[in-house]
C-alpha cells in the first residue's frame, strides 16, 4: 500500500505541518488543533464557510437540473407530442437516471492544444488525433447536462450523508 496518507475525517490527503511538525489536513483542518490555535481557528471559519458556500451551490445546482429536466420533459412530451401515459413517463425518467450517470461519471479529457488548425474550426489533414480530440470535445458537450443533474442528486446524497454524526470517530481503535 503506497501513497500518501489520508486524512481521518474527509479522506483527503494530508501534508506536513512546518509549523508544528505535525500532520494535519489543510482541507478540513484535522490535525491543526493540536497545534497552533490560529491555524485551528481559520479552519474552522473556512469549514463554516465552505459548508455554507456548498449549501448555496447545491441549491443553485438544483435548479439548473430542475430547468434542465423540465426542458427535457416539455421537449418530449409537448413538442415531439408524445402521449404522457404512465410507461412513457417511467421511460423518460429511467433514460433520464442511466444519462445523468453516464454523464456524472463519464468525464472526456481534452486536449486542447490538438484539437486541430485554428482552435478545433479547422481540420488538420496530416494526423488523426485532431480527430479524436474533437470527439472527445463533442461528447463532453453532448454529457455535460447529464453531469450537471448527476451532480446535484450526488450533492444532495453527500450532504444528507454528511450531516450525521459518526457514532464513533474512524481514526479511533475498538478496544
């Protein structure tokens, strides 16, 4: 098992802690309180202020995947007029789950520096990988409303899940 080592409480990796010398997370501030109190202190204004910055975000999200899936379903069943029975809408809803997980977990990396003459408008005729790269680009563009609802039900799992208190802390040994 090779790595760093990981922090106890929000499983993000920890780094050594110059003043102290001691490991600490520089995300949620594990490790800081044993330590220099300011240190401690700004963690816990900064973890007070992120929690906030994520309930605002998750709430934002939330509502840009619910104009994304009203969208879709006027789409479908207003302009395509498909008949809003019972299996339609369990179809539309179960495609719509199976695209916002492809779309949450497929994530295209894109090199932008090949994707061709000018940017990607113009193909270069003397190698393929412009080629794949402007694929990769399209099925980004083509996944990305689906990552966007995936992340807000995700979100909203994290911080359901988040919320509760462990019984015991991870990092402590059952004696």
């Amino acid at each position: 098992m090779s790595g760093a080592m990981k922090c106890p409480l929000c499983g993000r990796e920890v780094v050594l802690s110059y003043q102290t010398g001691r490991m600490m997370c520089p995300s949620c501030g594990w490790g800081a309180e044993h330590g220099d109190p300011e240190v401690a202190g700004e963690q816990r204004i900064r973890r007070a202020r992120s929690s906030r910055q994520d309930v605002t975000m998750l709430i934002v999200t939330w509502l840009v995947a619910g104009g994304l899936v009203a969208g879709l379903y006027y789409v479908v069943f207003h302009v395509l007029e498909a008949e809003p029975t019972a299996n339609n809408i369990g179809a539309f809803f179960t495609v719509l789950a199976v695209y916002s997980a492809l779309g949450y977990l497929i994530r295209p990396q894109v090199d932008r520096e090949n994707l061709g003459w000018l940017g990607g408008l113009v193909n270069n005729p003397f190698t393929f990988r412009d080629n794949v790269e402007r694929w990769k680009l399209q099925w980004l563009i083509l996944l990305f409303p689906g990552r966007i609802i995936g992340g807000a039900v995700v979100g909203l799992f994290r911080l359901i899940f988040s919320s509760r208190k462990p019984k015991e802390p991870p990092f402590q040994q059952r004696r």
